[in-house]
C-alpha cells in the first residue's frame, strides 16, 4: 500500500497529541521550561540541517526569494487563517493556541528532506521504513509540543499527510524524469534550506524573535528550481 507509511506517521501524530494534552496540567513555569527546552533542541536541529549544503549560495537565493513570493501571497497569513477556522469549527474562539500549535507543528512536520524521501520509497519501492522512523520522531515531538501549544498540533496530521500522500502517489513518475544526481543535490540544498527555517521556529519557541516562517516555505520551491537550472548548466 502506497500510503501506508504516510497514513502510520498521520496517526501517530494524533496519538502523540492525545497523550500530550495528558500532560497539558502541568504548572506555567514548568511548561515555560519545557518551551524553551524544546526550542533550544530545534534550534540545533535547524543548524545540523543548515550544514548539509553543499552550496550556499543557493540556500541564500532560495529564502531570500522564497521569502518574497511568501510575503506576497501572504502565506503565512493565510496558514494561520486556516488555524483560526479550526479554533472556531471546535468552538474554542479566542483559543490562540490551537493556531499556534496548528501552524508550529505543520511547519516542523512537514519541512525536511524525511518526508520526501520516505515518500518517494514508499511510492516507489514499497518501502516505509524511512516514514516510519519519521513517525515515531513526530510521535514523540507531539506529545512534547501538544504538552505545551495544546491540542492544535493534532491537526497537522491533515497537511502531512497531504504532502507526503501527493510525492508517494507521483513517486514514479518523479523518479521516471529526475535523474538521481539531481534529486541527490536538491536533497541536500532542501534540508539545508528547510534547517535554516527549523532554526527560525526555534528562535519563535524560545520568544527570541516572531519570525515568519511560513512565509518563506516558498523557498522549498525555489531550491528545486535553482537545483535544476544548476544540474542543466551544467551538463550543457
């Protein structure tokens, strides 16, 4: 089943969210904490991404033009609207941190270079290993985020399993017109692209700073662009 590894990680993120809200009773200075805790440890996942590039010139380009697109199509506005509808659906308006958990959570989830290469194994070879070993990753950094942002993280199972479900479903066509060397190198520019944008949602945790992230997931886009221009350049 194509979709099994992506459906396992949807799961366990509703799972690890469930038993996180067990814990939600826990006192504000403790949770406090744990926030900064858990942004500390984002923050140095961000920077051990950051280093995967092999080029990053391209990692710049890409935020910085990912960030203009973002800006303009106001994407970030729109993912917190999104967030804001769901508060309302649960009938918990006023409720900021559904939003909050909601937003935080997709964007953890869903950047980094697991999620596309374990759903192209899952719908290419018919192998989840990968995406499960994300899963239980997701699983336990739920319980932690829903302890702390509350039950909103449940609902970023919807946007990851829409995004890993759509690259297993085209996997092969993907792997028919994408030579290897250039999915190698669009692999490594993405997590370094997607650690720097890890990196900012760790300075949010912590209160240092309210970057925007979302405004610059475009530049995920702009890194495949960029790779291709590169890898075709290269080989004329």
């Amino acid at each position: 089943m194509v979709l099994l590894g992506t459906l396992v990680n949807g799961a366990l993120i509703i799972i690890g969210t469930l038993l996180g809200k067990l814990l939600q009773r826990i006192p504000d200075k403790m949770k406090a904490t744990v926030m900064s805790a858990i942004g500390l440890a984002v923050v140095v996942l961000g920077l051990q991404m950051g280093f995967q590039s092999t080029n990053y010139l391209i990692v710049i380009l890409s935020l910085v033009i990912g960030a203009v697109i973002g800006e303009w199509i106001g994407l970030d506005d729109k993912l917190n609207a999104v967030g804001r509808w769901i508060e309302r659906k649960a009938g918990t308006n006023g409720d900021t941190s559904i939003s909050q958990g909601f937003v935080t959570a997709t964007l953890i989830f869903v950047i980094g270079a697991m999620s596309v290469i374990g759903a192209l194994d899952s719908g290419i070879r018919g192998d989840h290993q990968v995406l499960y070993t994300k899963s239980i990753i997701d699983g336990f950094t739920s319980i932690i985020l829903a302890s702390t942002l509350g039950v909103g993280v449940l609902f970023s199972a919807v946007p990851v399993v829409l995004y890993q479900g759509s690259i297993a479903l085209f996997a092969t066509q993907i792997d028919r017109f994408v030579p290897d060397a250039l999915m190698d190198s669009f692999i490594a520019e993405m997590t370094a692209t997607g650690g720097v944008m890890i990196f900012a949602i760790g300075l949010n945790l912590i209160g240092i700073t309210k970057i925007r992230v979302a405004n610059l997931l475009p530049g995920i886009l702009v890194v495949a662009a960029i790779v291709s221009l590169v890898y075709w350049y290269q080989g004329l």
